[in-house]
C-alpha cells in the first residue's frame, strides 16, 4: 500500500527557517550588549511552543523587542529558499496528483507572506496553523486537523519533520513519519522516534515510499 497523500511541517523542512531565526535573535541581543544564546538552549525550543525561549528573549529585551525579532524572521523568511529535496518530492507529487498539506506550530498569518513567495499554493492545498488547533506539536491536533482536511485516513498520509516535536505529533496523530533533520536538528536524539526514514533524498522518498508502493 503506497501513501496517498504528504504532510510537511514548514519551519526547517520546508525552509530552513531555523537557522535564520538562530542568527537574527543573536543579531538582536548583541546589539544592546546582551549574552547570546547558545545553539544547544535554541536546538530545546524547536518545533513546539518555545516557551523558555520566549520568556528569557521577554526577560532580556521586553516584549516590543522581541516581537520585533519575530517581525523580522517573517520578513525575511520569504527570501529562502525551499529545501531542494522537498520541492522535488513535491513536483512528483503534484504530477501524480497525491494531495499536500502543510502543518505547523507557526501561525498561518506569520508563515503566509513566505508561503506565497515560494509559491507554494502550486503544491499545497492544505495549510493548519496555531490559530487552527487548540494544541501545538508534540500534541496530534495539527496532524489531526491537516488528514482530515485532506479528507484521508491518517494511515494512508506520510510526515516529513525536522524535530523530535513534529515527528513525535506525527506519530501520535496515527501518520507515519521521516525525520529529514537539518543543522539545527541534526543533533536531537530521535531514539524514541519509530520513524520510516531518516534524512533521505527526495529520490529515496520516492522510490521506497511511492514507487514500489514501499509501505
């Protein structure tokens, strides 16, 4: 039985976002002289709420400063571009006509301008944000909420994540997932994770999990 429809978590799989956001925090702090974050306490904050994250950027820069950390990261968003194995895997898709759907602990209103830059309306039909399900990843509700847009059982719907967060909502929502890590991510510890792939190209996806119906 071959998967029969895709379900990509945006920051970090899609774009490499947290990379970005990493350094413009950074950028923020030193500029009024404040100890930057290290990558292992920014690596603890990915892929869910980021609560101590938002807390210690509050404590040290007040909350003005901070929205405008996130102001800039949406901004500038837009000028990255897709992971080059995910826009693969999404041309196949699309000619294939296996349905898409994007499911994130960003909010959709923040995601949107870059969504759109990237033109990734072509490919996505589904897109579930925080202002769309009452919990965020590692909670199922994005997972939930995004298969039953797409009007497909979770068992038939493949999860491509980046963190031990969004793999974890995947996989408790009933999809089966593969972790394609990237710098921020690599160095999470998946060992409780029962992925079906793990940093695969966009030809491996397809030949394990499409083509021979791999599943």
């Amino acid at each position: 039985m071959m998967y029969k429809a895709v379900v990509f978590d945006f920051d970090g799989t899609i774009i490499d976002t947290e990379k970005h956001l990493f350094e413009i925090i950074n950028k923020h702090l030193n500029q009024y002289d404040l100890q930057e974050i290290t990558l292992d306490f920014y690596r603890q904050s990915i892929g869910g709420a980021a609560t101590e994250l938002h807390e210690y950027l509050e404590e040290q820069l007040g909350l003005a400063r901070k929205q405008m950390i996130y102001e800039e990261h949406n901004k500038t968003s837009k000028y990255l571009p897709i992971v080059a194995d995910m826009h693969e895997l999404m041309k196949y898709c699309k000619q294939r006509h296996i349905p898409m759907a994007i499911a994130t602990s960003s909010y959709r209103k923040d995601i949107m301008p870059t969504f759109e830059q990237l033109e990734l309306e072509t490919f996505i039909d589904v897109v579930v944000g925080r202002e769309d399900v009452e919990d965020i990843k590692p909670n199922p509700d994005p997972y939930l909420t995004a298969v039953q847009h797409l009007n497909y059982n979770p068992v038939n719907c493949l999860a491509i994540e980046d963190s031990v967060n969004g793999a974890t909502a995947a996989i408790r929502a009933g999809l089966d997932v593969i972790v394609n890590t990237n710098e921020m991510t690599q160095f999470q510890d998946f060992s409780e994770i029962s992925y079906v792939g793990k940093d695969l190209t966009a030809d491996k996806i397809i030949a394990s999990f499409f083509e021979k119906g791999g599943k």
